[in-house]
C-alpha cells in the first residue's frame, strides 16, 4: 500500500506545474486547456470577421474618409470597453459570460478588420507570423520558468502603469499626430507592454485565476495577443514605407 501511494505522490509531483503546488495538476492542466481552447475560438472568429470586413472596401473607405465613418470607429472602441467592464462583473455567471463574450470578440475583431483593411497583406503576413512566434515563445517561457519556481506576479504594478502611459499618450495623439519615427517608437514600446502582459497573463493563469474564472482568464490573454498584433502592424507599416 505504501508503495502504490508513493507512486501516486511521486506521479503528481512530476506533473506539478510549480513547486509547492497545492491543488490538483490534473484540474489546472484541465482549466488551461479549457481557456485555450476558448481563445482558439475567439481568434478564429477575429481572424473570419476581421476578413470579411477588410474584403468590404465602401466600409473601410467609409470610416476611413468620412467623419459618421470614424464616430462608427470610436462608438466600437467605446462599446468594446463598456461590454468588457459589465464581462468583468459577470465572468463567472453561465449563459450571460458567453453572450458578452461573443459581443466582445465580435466587437474587437471588426476594429481588428478596419485596422487591417487599411494595411498591405504583406504586412498582415508579417505581423501575424511575428505575433504567432512571440506567443508560442513567451508561453513556453513562462511554464518553463514557473516550473522551475519563478515568479512574474511583480510585473503587475510596472505593466499597469506602462498600460496607463500608452492609454493618454495614445489618447493625446488623437489630437496631436505624431510622426512616422515617433509612431514606430510608441508601437515598439507598446509591443513590449503587451508582451509583457502575455507572460505575466500566463503566470496568473497558472498559479492565481480560479477555476470559475475561465472566460476573464481567455479574455486578458485574447486582449494581450490582439493589441500585440496591431502594433506590430503598426511598426511594419512604418517601416515599409
């Protein structure tokens, strides 16, 4: 008896994600394919609704040389925070988390596809091979790290406050344009901003978000990879002209 319950120990201390782990490594493993799963599906309709409104060219003229057209951009904008605030508020209550979600995701990817109407496919091409590469990279960095007992819950107050600097700066923008190099320099930090929020994102998912939590968990990865991507078109658009 003692030996088939060293065994068992033995087994789940191997399949351990993190030292000193206290819950069952079968039900995290479980939790993270369940988030993973829910962001494959989010980004598979970004990637179909985002296409379908990049193909509709009167629509992207439309936001892009019209003022109803950029209102129609800054009403998305302002819909996709109002529907992620009430998300966060009900994330955990079943059916109303998935129907906000599918709002939201929808929401996000028609910004996706307005942003990638006015961009050349090259540059697509090249933004989501970059994106891909720097997900899969960051999220084997980050299981290899807390695997091994590393900790990245002290990014949170530094990624915050970095997220506020580019909110106004952005915001600031709007009314001040910047120049092109200024443009790439604000993608690039941005870009790490957000490569920041994957690992840290991924760290929480690991060791901190309950299992209840599933939908925020898939929503602030999905975020972090979306906003990842737009600024890496943002720095090849510069940097191909």
């Amino acid at each position: 008896m003692k030996s088939k319950a060293g065994d068992v120990e033995s087994g789940q201390a191997t399949a351990a994600l993190y030292p000193g782990m206290l819950e069952s490594p079968q039900l995290r493993w479980a939790f993270i394919r369940k988030v993973y799963a829910i962001i494959l599906v989010q980004l598979l309709l970004t990637a179909g609704v985002a296409t379908a409104v990049g193909l509709v060219k009167p629509v992207s003229r439309f936001i892009a040389k019209t003022w109803p057209g950029f209102g129609v951009l800054m009403a998305l904008i302002v819909l996709s925070f109002i529907i992620v605030i009430v998300l966060r508020a009900y994330h955990n209550r079943y059916p109303v988390n998935f129907v906000l979600l599918g709002l939201f995701t929808v929401t996000m990817a028609s910004m996706v596809g307005l942003s990638c109407a006015f961009s050349e496919e090259k540059v697509i091409l090249e933004s989501a091979i970059l994106t891909s590469v720097v997900i899969v990279a960051l999220t084997f960095y980050t299981f290899w790290v807390v695997k091994r007992g590393g900790d990245f819950s002290f990014l949170g107050p530094f990624l915050f406050a970095s997220l506020l600097v580019l909110l106004v700066f952005a915001l600031i923008q709007i009314f001040f344009p910047l120049g092109k190099l200024s443009m790439m320099i604000f993608s690039c930090v941005a870009a790490v901003v957000y490569a920041g929020y994957i690992v840290y994102d991924t760290s929480n998912l690991i060791k901190r978000y309950s299992y209840d939590e599933y939908i925020w968990a898939a929503v602030s990865l999905y975020l972090d990879i979306i906003n990842l991507f737009l600024n890496f078109i943002n720095v090849f658009e510069v940097a191909d002209r």
